[in-house]
C-alpha cells in the first residue's frame, strides 16, 4: 500500500456507477468501494480515508448516516455526497452536518474530477498550514545549536555529513544537552525538511499508551478508543520521527520498534491492515544504551539497528567556553520575550557563570538566564539575580555522569597523586559527598598554586588552565588572599589582550 496515494471510499449502490467512478479514480488515488452503507460503516471503523464519496439515498443505511458516521470515527475525513437532485433538502442538511460539498447527477467526469482534487488539495493545505504554524514555535530550538567549542564543531561538521542521508542516528548524553535540538538541526538540513518532525518522549508513557501513540488505534480497541486515530509513525510519513529516551521501552516495544525499521510497515492497535510508513528514526538516549545491551534490558538486534550513527552530546561542564555563548544568546531570547531591555552581565555574574558546574547542562543554563532576565531591574545581570545555586556554586544534585556511571565506581581506590600535590582522600562509601570533596580539593588546587605562583592569581589561573575571571571567582567565594596589585592586573591584560 503506497504511503503517498490518498485513500478515497466510494459508497454507492448501483453497480455501474459503482465501477465508473472507480476506474476514473484508481489511477490516481487508492480506492475502496462499498455498495451499502451497512459495510461503509465497517469500512470506517477499519481504515482511515482522506475522502469519502457517497450516494444520499441508499438502500439501508443512507448516505447521510454515512456522514454522521463518518463525522463521529474520523472527524477531518472530507465527505462529498452525490444526489440527483440539485436543491433537495437532504443536500443542504447533509452540508449543515459537515459535507464538503455535493455533486449533482448527471455529472462530467472531468466536474468530479477536479472537485476531488481541490477538496484534497483543501484539505492537505489546512494541514499543511497547521504543521508550518508548530514548527515556526519549535524551529526557535534551531538556535540553541550555539557554540564554537571543538567538541560542538566536531558534531556540526559530522550533522553536515549525516543529514540528507536515510541514516538511523542515536543521540547520547545527559538531560538537558540538546539532543532534541540537535535532531531538529538534522531534519531541517534534510531533504525531508519540508515533511514533519514529530517528536515522542518514550519514559513518559506507560507501554499500552506508547503503542497507541506510535502506532495509532480502531475505534473501540480499547476503553476510551471512541474514533480511530492515527499514531505517529503515519503523522511523520515522509519526515523525521524522535525518539526521545529510547532506552526507556519495554522489551516488548522493542520488538515492535524493531520490526518497523525492518519493514516499514505498522499496523495500528486493534487493526488488521498493514500500512507503509517512509520514516527516518532518530533516537536519543541518556543512558549506556551498550551497559542496557550487557543487563538484557535493550535488544541487541535493536541497538545495532539504531546505533548506525552516534552523537555523543557534552556536558556543559565539558565544553564552558560555550558558556558565555548560550548564555548571550538566553539573554536576548528572553530580553525580548520579557519586554526587557538588558545588555549584558556583570563581571561577577559571567563568573558565577562559568565556574557552576550545571549538572541540568544546557537546560539548566537557559531556566537559570530566564529567571535572571525575569527578576532583574537594571539594564545588567547580577550575579543577586542568578539561582542560589550558580551564586554558591553548590548544586542539589550531583552530575550525571556520576549517578549514571558504573556501580563499581563506590568501591574504586581514589588517584594517588596529582602534579601539584598529593591527593588527600576522603574515606570513600556510606556518607562520602563528592561535592563537599570536590570543593576542598579545588580549594587546594588555588591555594597551592597561588603559593607557587607568587601570590599571583592570573599566573595561578594559567597553571591551572583556569579563566582568570573563574580564579577570581573561587579565590573570593573560598576567602583565598592573594595579590591583586598592579602585576596582576597587567597580567589579566595581557591575557584579554587589552591596553590596561
């Protein structure tokens, strides 16, 4: 069955009408028949169709119960109704219950034709244009693909490869990273961009609804199946379908998922009609998809099927000269959706910034500059304005990569020595807070460098492969004294490459 045709249901009762009009269509559309209305209402409750072509008077069942019919299963199906008679009261009720239009009998073949056609061509370019008004809000994602990092060039350079191709792609990395942004930056640099991305978070759902979503329903499969639905897979038919937190699904999803990428074929909850489906899948992931292959949660046939391409997604944490970048490019995202005139940042607060570790990554960045943007009254952000969080430089959780990582990580010996100087380890187990440890150790770090270095914090700052700005910061926020004299300052100078 071709994705691509539309699907029309011709309801009539004398034969050579019957055969007429179906010959006059098949060419170009795919055509059902029906010679009652009795079985077009069977029909309705087992396919889905684009346009329904149907006689008013029918033995049985007439044709304006056909559209009250169709009307309940399948609301945005066209229905165009035949009579013999050009002003008949069942006509114009037929049009009051919903009919696109009417034809009258006799008709010329091309009439018909060109009605058909403009009444789908209506009817794809309202579709159309409530798809253009969705992917104008989300296409605002496009331009949280920022950063000049080597880590973020390495990913556009192999987006750039990769995405006018019919590749399977799974993206990895933690909450937050932008792994749905990266995939929009796929499908809209496709030859698929002008057909749906359509995106599903896979964790959210229980596996019953998942299913249903995916692959759409009948009419009275389940409790509350009150019409027949699409699922997703058919919506995106001819784009791009995400995938979000694929390591979240059942075993059993996984077989299903599998056998669509196999056949591209679905077949709807509680249906019986295989339906092909030209999609592209991008999957995305914050888990160990290969640790899931290991424990017997994630299939292993699966995982090659989707793993053809990865894109390993980095922490903010790992690439913070792409902090003062998003953090840009927040601020006048939300000066201008907040009617606010703000220019820039404070010192104190760029350093806030970009000292915070960002366990939420890139999230948590553009909430922390929303709420900034939100609160603050003069035309800077300050760093009385930034979540306690990025003010302390003490988050409520711990990063992900930590929680996410090998259990065997609890029972693992700490470093034994470092270039500065020797590590000084807490007792690792029960009670032990990576953090507090953390803290201390960078605190160390200062202090030892800032002895070694004279007392001089931008020649600290360089050993330690620090921002000067971000020594500054910590230096203050752990009460760490060191020069700030006129050396320092030509010192932080030379390396902004300012005239002092």
């Amino acid at each position: 069955m071709s994705p691509n045709k539309n699907k029309i249901l011709i309801v009539e009762d004398e034969k050579s009408m019957r055969d007429m009009l179906f010959l006059l269509l098949k060419k170009e559309y795919e055509v059902d028949v029906a010679p009652t209305g009795e079985e077009a209402k069977k029909l309705l409750t087992e396919k889905l169709y684009d346009l329904i072509l149907t006689d008013i008077s029918l033995p049985g069942i007439s044709g304006i119960e056909v559209l009250r019919a169709s009307k309940d299963a399948l609301p945005e199906t066209s229905v165009i109704m035949i009579t013999a008679y050009a002003s008949t009261e069942s006509a114009i009720e037929a049009l009051k219950l919903g009919a696109s239009d009417y034809i009258v009998k006799p008709f010329n073949v091309d009439e018909i034709k060109i009605i058909i056609k403009n009444e789908l061509d209506k009817r794809r370019l309202a579709k159309e244009n409530v798809y253009l008004k969705e992917q104008l809000k989300k296409k605002s994602d496009l331009g949280e693909i920022v950063g000049r990092s080597p880590k973020m060039m390495e990913i556009l350079s192999l987006i750039y490869k990769i995405a006018d191709t019919n590749t399977t792609i799974t993206i990895s990395g933690e909450s937050g990273t932008g792994k749905e942004a990266i995939a929009r930056t796929i499908h809209y640099n496709s030859s698929r961009k002008d057909s749906p991305f359509v995106s599903i978070n896979c964790g959210a759902l229980p596996e019953g609804i998942l299913e249903s979503e995916l692959f759409g329903h009948m009419k009275g499969a389940f409790t509350g199946a009150t019409m027949t639905k699409r699922g997703l897979f058919e919506v995106a038919n001819g784009g791009t379908l995400f995938l979000d937190e694929i390591g979240e699904t059942s075993l059993g999803m996984q077989v299903k998922l599998l056998r669509v990428l196999q056949d591209k074929k679905i077949r709807r909850v509680g249906g019986t009609e295989e339906i092909d489906v030209d999609v592209r899948i991008i999957a995305a992931t914050n888990q160990n998809l290969e640790r899931l292959v290991q424990e017997r949660r994630f299939r292993e046939d699966l995982y090659y099927r989707i793993n053809v391409i990865e894109i390993k997604m980095p922490p903010l944490r790992e690439k913070r000269e792409d902090i003062p970048i998003l953090a840009d490019h927040f601020l006048k995202k939300f000066t201008q959706a907040l009617h606010k005139s703000i220019s820039g940042f404070d010192p104190d607060a760029m350093e806030a910034l970009e000292s915070y570790h960002w366990p939420g990554n890139v999230r948590e960045l553009e909430n922390a500059i929303e709420r900034a943007v939100t609160l603050e009254i003069l035309n800077k952000i300050r760093v009385e304005s930034l979540p306690a969080d990025v003010r302390t430089g003490k988050s409520k959780f711990q990063p992900q990569e930590v929680l996410a990582g090998d259990p065997s990580l609890s029972q693992a010996s700490p470093p034994q020595g470092t270039e500065l100087f020797e590590f000084h380890g807490a007792s690792w187990g029960k009670g032990f807070n990576l953090e507090e440890e953390i803290e201390k150790l960078r605190k160390r770090y200062l202090e030892d460098a800032l002895e070694r270095c004279g007392g001089v914090q931008s020649k600290a700052a360089r050993m330690l492969g620090m921002s000067f700005r971000s020594f500054r910061y910590f230096a203050k926020k752990y009460d760490i004294s060191g020069r700030s004299n006129s050396t320092a300052s030509e010192e932080t100078g030379k390396e902004s490459g300012g005239n002092g």
